[in-house]
C-alpha cells in the first residue's frame, strides 16, 4: 500500500512537468514550419487549447448534461421526457419555495452585515496602531472549513431544556442576565434558526470584505480628504460624500460575491441542522433530492434554477471587474 502511494506521488510529481514540457515541446513543433504571423495567431490558443479542454470536460460538458436531465424522469432507467414538470414542482412545492425564501433571507441579512460589517471595521481601524492585529483577528474565521465553523458553533449554539445546566455559549450568557434559553437551531418560528446560520457565515465571511474594502480605502488619495476638510467638512460628511463614493466599484463587487456565496450556501446548513426548522436552502435541497430521495430529475431542476439565479449576478461581477481594469 505504501509503495503504491509513493509511486503514485512520483509519478504526480514528475508526470505532469513532464507532460507540460512535451506538450510546450510539441506545440513549438507543429508551429515551426508556420510563419512569423500565423505563429503569433495560433500560439495562444494552443496554449489555451488544455485549459479549455478541462473547463469543457469539467464544467461545461456537466452543466449541459445537468439541464438535459432536468427534462427526464426520475432515474437514469426512468427515461420518460417529461419537459418542464420538475420544474413546475419546484416552484409549486412548499419546501422547493421555503428553500427559496430562505436563500432570499441569505442574499439579503448575510450580504448586508457582512459587508457592512467589513466597510465599519476598515474605517475604524486605518488609522490605529494595532490595524495589522485587529484585522487579523478578524480575518481568522475565514481560515477555517465551513464544516469546523459548523461543528464550532453547533456548541456555541446547544441548548438544554430550562432548568439544566446550560453548556452552549449563547444561552449561558443570556441565562447570566436572566433570561431562559433558547433553541437557537430547533427554533422554526420567525426563521430564528435561519438567522442563526446566517450569523455564523457573517462571522466567517467579514473579514474578506474588510480585507477587499480596507486596500481598497488604502487607494484613496489622500489629498481629497485633506481639501474636502479644509472646505470645512466634518469626518461624517468627508466619508460620505468623498471616501464612501470613492469605493463604491470595490463595494459593489464585495457584495455581488456575497450574493453568489449567499446563493450556493450549502455547507453550514448541512452541518448545523440539514435544513430542518425551516432553515432549508436549494444547496441542501439538491442534495436531499439527488441521494436522499433519488429523484435526479427533479435535483437537475434545482441545480438549474440555482445555476439561472447565480449567472447574472455573475455577469455583472465581470463587467465591474472589467470597468475598473480599464479605469487603471
């Protein structure tokens, strides 16, 4: 067994450079009795060329194949077209359209804390001493797994009935102010368990929008401040009116990021509660529909769906990315 594993690393550790070197080798070959001009042509897609294979093979070639499906039965000995039907039962079943408003609570609280959130703590500390600590702190939670952050605040979260010791942090600490405790994630009123999730990725994904915004601040010329202060304008009106517009192409990709994490959240729901008390997202469901109830049809549909609310939040992400390279 231990052999056949170093085998397998050396030959991952040597094969690939080696097929890259042939294949770099190869092209230069077949290009060489070309002329100067057709060589500056077709090089770059022949670099290209394995790049777009696997994105082809790997993600193109599945997500055809996911809406094809979408059309079919239940199963793959279940050929049966049945067109729009899986469809029509997403958005006419009551867990397909709680999952959705659910995923709409997600886009907008987890999108407008945590970039919120990141602008409040990159303002605040750009000037203090302890910038590099504090933003580390910060930063910390997005270093861990989705599926660790889940098991961290499944404890921070426990609840035991009223009366016991209580070992999760948050009802320990509004039992020290007297109040009772709280089913954090077995609470379906109010979507309380939903607004719990969304918590621990706003205390996960903050740090990134800090980081993005507070280099973004640092882009601010200086001397804009220092004339909109010796117009007489106060720190409230200078940051609204000159340092906030001034990062507003940088917010505005922080929050179409957050949009699309918010979408495809997955991982925090299936470890925390799998979607039950009214917490259900169309991640989970997905997955509930493809191994749980086998149904593949209906679980293309909502990989479909999911896939047509993420694309053009997408494309506007690539056309700001596009606006501010071509303003640098």
């Amino acid at each position: 067994m231990e052999e056949s594993r170093l085998l397998t690393a050396v030959e991952v550790v040597l094969g690939v450079p080696a097929v890259l070197v042939a294949y770099i080798w190869l092209t230069e070959r077949l290009l060489s009795p070309a002329g100067e001009r057709w060589q500056r042509r077709i090089r770059p897609w022949l670099w290209l060329l394995p790049a777009l294979g696997f994105l082809g093979f790997f993600l193109v070639y599945p997500t055809v194949r996911t809406i094809a499906r979408s059309l079919y039965g239940r199963n793959e000995l279940d050929q049966k077209f049945v067109g729009l039907d899986n469809y029509r039962w997403f958005f006419t079943n009551g867990d397909a359209l709680g999952a959705l408003v659910n995923n709409i609570l997600w886009l907008v609280f987890f999108t407008g804390f945590t970039v919120g959130l990141g602008l409040l703590v990159a303002v605040l500390v750009d000037r203090v001493r302890y910038e590099a600590l504090a933003k580390s702190i910060i930063f910390l939670p997005l270093a861990i797994s989705m599926v660790a952050a889940g098991v961290i605040w499944k404890f921070m979260y426990d609840y035991k009935p009223p009366g016991a010791a209580q070992t999760g942090t948050a009802n320990a600490l509004i039992g020290a102010v007297g109040l009772g405790p709280v089913g954090w994630l077995q609470s379906p009123g109010f979507r309380l368990s939903t607004f719990a999730l969304i918590a621990v990725m706003v205390w996960m994904w903050t740090g990134f929008a800090m980081v993005i915004i507070s280099a973004a601040l640092k882009g601010v010329d200086p001397e804009l401040l220092e004339a909109a202060r010796v117009d007489g304008a106060n720190e409230w009106q200078v940051f609204r009116r000159v340092t906030l517009p001034l990062l507003g192409p940088t917010l505005a990709v922080v929050s179409t990021t957050m949009i699309i994490t918010s979408l495809k959240t997955f991982d925090i729901v299936y470890t925390l509660t799998n979607g039950n008390y009214d917490t259900e997202v169309i991640a989970n469901l997905m997955i509930k529909q493809m191994f749980t109830v086998g149904d593949f049809g209906r679980a293309s549909a909502v990989a479909v769906v999911l896939l047509l609310a993420i694309v053009p939040i997408m494309a506007f992400n690539i056309r700001k990315f596009r606006a501010q390279e071509a303003i640098r």
